[in-house]
C-alpha cells in the first residue's frame, strides 16, 4: 500500500512536470497555429458523426425511458421534455460524451504519441533543439479545448432532436408539448455549467493521454498497453472532475 | 570538436557506462564499437543529451553541455543532426516534408530557399526524385538516406550515426559509409558514427573508440585494430571471418 501510495504521488508529480514543459522553449505562433488547425480538423469534424449519432440515441432512450416511469396523471406531458433537456444539458452531453471522446481521441492521441516514441521521432525533434512535449501536446490540447465544448454543444441539440423524434413519432408527447416543456423554467447557467465541465474535461482527456503516451516505453505492445491506460485514467479523471465540479457550482 | 569526461550511467543497479571519456575530432568520422550490449548507443545518447548520464561532462567545442543554461542547451542542439537506427521519419510526412522539418520549425528561411536547400540536400544523398514519396514506400536504405538528408538540412557542426547500416545489405552499407564521410569532411563537421559493424570500421574508421563492458579500453585507427594488442578487440574484429581468414593468411 505504501510503494502504491508513493508511485502514484511520483506520478502524478511527473505528470505536472509535464504540463509545465509545454509552456518552455516554444516554438513560433506561426508554427502552433498551423498544427492546431490540424488538430482541430481531426478532433473535431473525425468524432462529428460518432457524437451525433450516440447523443440523438441519448436523447431518444431518454424520453422514451422518462415517459416510461411518469405513472401519475396529475403530471403533464411537458415535464417529459424538461428532464430530457436538464438530463442531456446537466450529464449526458458533457460527461457521457467525454468517456467516448476519451475512447476515440484519448486514444488516438496515445497511440500516435506511443509510437512516435518508440520508432524515435520525439528523440529526432528532441536532438533538433524542438521542445517535443511543447511541440506535439500544446497543439493537442488546445485543439481539445476549442473544439470539444463544440462537440457538446452539438450533443446537445442532437440529444433533444432524438428525443423530440423518438417521442413524437412513437406519440409518446405531442410536438407542442415537447417544445414547450423545452422552453419551460430554462435555468441558463445550466448550459454554462455544461460548457465549463466540457472545457475541464477537454484538458483533462488531452493531457492524460498525451501524458500516457509520450511516456511509452518498450515496443508495440506497449503502444497498446498505454492507450488503454490513457481511457482508463481519463474516464476516472473526468468522473471525479465532474463531481467536485457539480459540488462546487451546484450544490445549495 | 566534442570532448567527454568520465562519463558514467547506470540503468537501476546495472552500471552500463564507467568513467569513459575520449575526444572526437573534426572533419572526419570518429567510430564508437563494440559488440551488442556494450553501451555504444547508450553513450552516445548521452553524448547527445538524449539521456542524461549519472555524472561526466561533454564538452562541444569548449561548451559544457550539462551545465549550461536551457539556452545554451538548445542552441547547442540546434547545431547537430542525428540519424537513427530505424530512421526516426515522421511517417505522416513526405520525404521533401522530412527533409524540409528542420528549416520549417527552427528558421526563418523564405519557401524558395528552402525548397532548394531541400533539394540540394536530396541531391547529396542521391535522391533526387523521391520528394513525394512517403516513408512506408521507400527502402531501408533510402530511409537512412533521407534520415542523412534531414541530418545535414540545417547545416550542422555535429553529425551523429547510430547503428547506420543495421538492416542494409553490404553494397548499401558502403555507400552509407561513404557518403557519411564525405559529408563530414566536406563540411568539416564533428562526426560520431556507433557501429558494430567491420566493413564500416575497417572502411572509414580514421579513428576508432572501442567500447567493452561500458568502458573505453581502446581508441586507434583502421590500420592499427588488427594489431592493437588487445584481447577483447581481438575477440571482437576476428570474429569476423573475413578478418579471421585474413589473420590467418597473413600469419
């Protein structure tokens, strides 16, 4: 228990010394802009349809699963949409969709790393004088941060759309009633709330993967045995960052 | 001119480096070898700072490596090029892309200019018409190639060479050879060459480091290896058996 203890504070003292690196000895804006631009384009349009798809099932199931267990008569229709809304706004759409970014770009962010570290390409930039963990994780990061509270928002509408189609097309709620309850008692700071969980998980997914992989040592094997670590530690990362985030800003 | 002093590194309790030290000259290769397991590129990733030895100082024309600010640190790594055992390529990148990395990250250099550095560099490593090619469809030997090429592209004071003929056939390894020797001495450049392999030594060994069990136990030339005296560097150029039956000829 004490080794535990004790490998797990060097690690996590490693992994702040490597958040420090990325602000020393950068290169030009010039040369970050263009490797952001890259980064965003992956990120962002390669996990579109993954998101898409998985929030308007969200939002489907969701309806579908609220209506179910609304037994009462004396509660209107309505309210089926509100808990769709303040359910994808609060939860899904920020947090489920950062364990499949997590599963999708956390690990792609990885095993690139991984590799380019065990065929020596971070040691090539290292012997050219380039600050490689500034070089390749900056642009990464950054990217994840503009782009994944995109993604959320994104979520979002697609989560209640398919909660919209999934309960009217099985008549579960009528299209006025669905809209209204949407629109009914909507708590802006809620999407607020959204956007500064998407922020925080988006920091958190890119660096500790891109910390898992650039510190990859062995062979191929190992590519894959720090891109599974890289989801793990990610998706527990961002479920502890999601309560204390609701326990700072939600809790009365 | 680099200079190392009692450079030392151990991995846990396994000493794999013990107080070498030895001076590389300018404008010719200076070969480091040994057989497998000896240290040869352990001390030269220390050599380049790669990995950071337990203590010793490597000097680079008078510039203390390891105690040197982060300043001097980089622009001393700005002035060498490596090439890698396996090439070290960015895979997502053409060869011109490759070549062309260095100058795009570390200089201010118009795109014109650095098209035809690129290409004079692609020129000096005899591969003039592979710029659109990508890693995973050139050879072993092209690879090393455009490794030299992005190795040379930023005009460096410092060229090293790990292991550069592991993988080639015997006619490409000579010309791998020689084209390392050329470079260095047509630019004049510091160049350290990590090889166990005899064709390279006995070819453009001008001076040699032997390396055994993590120390220097020898530093000569080509001429004098085969009578150096020494049973460890015996035991490792007669195991040859091209070198062998030449002894044994010439006894």
């Amino acid at each position: 228990m004490h080794s535990f203890n004790a490998s797990m504070i060097k690690e996590i003292g490693k992994y702040f010394i490597f958040l420090g690196n990325l602000f020393i000895n950068r290169e030009t804006f010039k040369t970050y802009y263009k490797l952001i631009l890259d980064e965003c384009l992956s990120i962002g349009l390669g996990s579109l349809f993954l998101v898409a798809l998985v929030s308007t099932f969200m939002g489907a199931v969701t309806t579908v699963q609220t209506a179910y267990n609304m037994v009462s008569d004396f509660i209107p229709n309505y309210v089926i949409s509100q808990v769709v809304r303040e359910m994808i706004v609060l939860e899904l759409a920020p947090t489920i969709i950062a364990v499949i970014y997590a599963g999708k770009v956390g690990s792609s962010m990885a095993g690139g790393l991984g590799t380019m570290r065990i065929t020596e390409q971070i040691d090539a930039l290292e012997v050219m004088g380039i600050n490689s963990i500034s070089y390749l994780v900056l642009p990464k990061i950054v990217a994840s941060i503009l782009m994944y509270p995109l993604l959320v928002i994104i979520a979002g509408v697609c989560g209640m759309l398919g909660g919209y189609l999934a309960g009217t097309l099985t008549g579960i709620i009528t299209p006025n009633d669905y809209v209204y309850g949407l629109r009914s008692s909507y708590n802006e700071f809620t999407v607020i709330f959204a956007l500064i969980k998407s922020v925080v998980f988006a920091f958190l997914v890119a660096s500790i993967s891109s910390y898992r992989g650039y510190y990859t040592q062995g062979g191929a094997l190992e590519v894959g045995v720090s891109t599974t670590q890289a989801v793990t530690t990610s998706v527990i990362a961002v479920l502890i960052a999601d309560y204390l985030l609701a326990q700072l800003l939600l809790a009365k | 001119m680099i200079e190392i002093r009692n450079i030392t590194k151990s991995f846990g309790d396994k000493l794999v480096l013990s107080e070498v030290s030895g001076v590389f000259e300018k404008g010719k290769p200076n070969l480091i070898i040994g057989a497998s397991g000896t240290g040869k590129s352990v001390l030269l990733k220390c050599i380049v700072g790669l990995i950071k030895p337990d203590h010793g100082q490597v000097f680079y024309d008078g510039r203390d490596f390891y105690e040197s600010d982060r300043d001097t640190k980089t622009e001393v790594r700005r002035e060498m090029g490596m090439l890698f055992q396996g090439g070290a390529l960015f895979d997502s990148k053409t060869v011109e892309e490759n070549v062309r990395f260095p100058l795009d990250v570390l200089t201010r250099m118009s795109r014109s200019e650095k098209m035809e550095r690129v290409n004079f560099c692609l020129k000096r490593v005899g591969l003039e018409n592979a710029n659109k090619k990508m890693p995973s469809e050139i050879s072993g030997g092209m690879k090393k190639r455009v490794g030299i090429a992005r190795a040379i592209v930023n005009k460096p004071n410092y060229l090293f060479c790990d292991e550069p003929n592991s993988g080639l056939d015997p006619q490409t390894s000579i010309l791998i050879d020689e084209l390392i020797q050329d470079i260095s001495e047509d630019l004049d450049i510091t160049t350290i060459v990590v090889t166990h392999d005899m064709n390279s030594v006995m070819g453009i060994g001008e001076k040699i480091m032997f390396i055994y069990k993590g120390q220097n136990v020898w530093v000569g030339n080509n001429k004098d290896i085969t009578h150096s005296g020494v049973k460890e560097l015996d035991d490792f150029v007669f195991a040859n058996k091209v070198m062998n039956s030449l002894r044994e000829n010439n006894a």
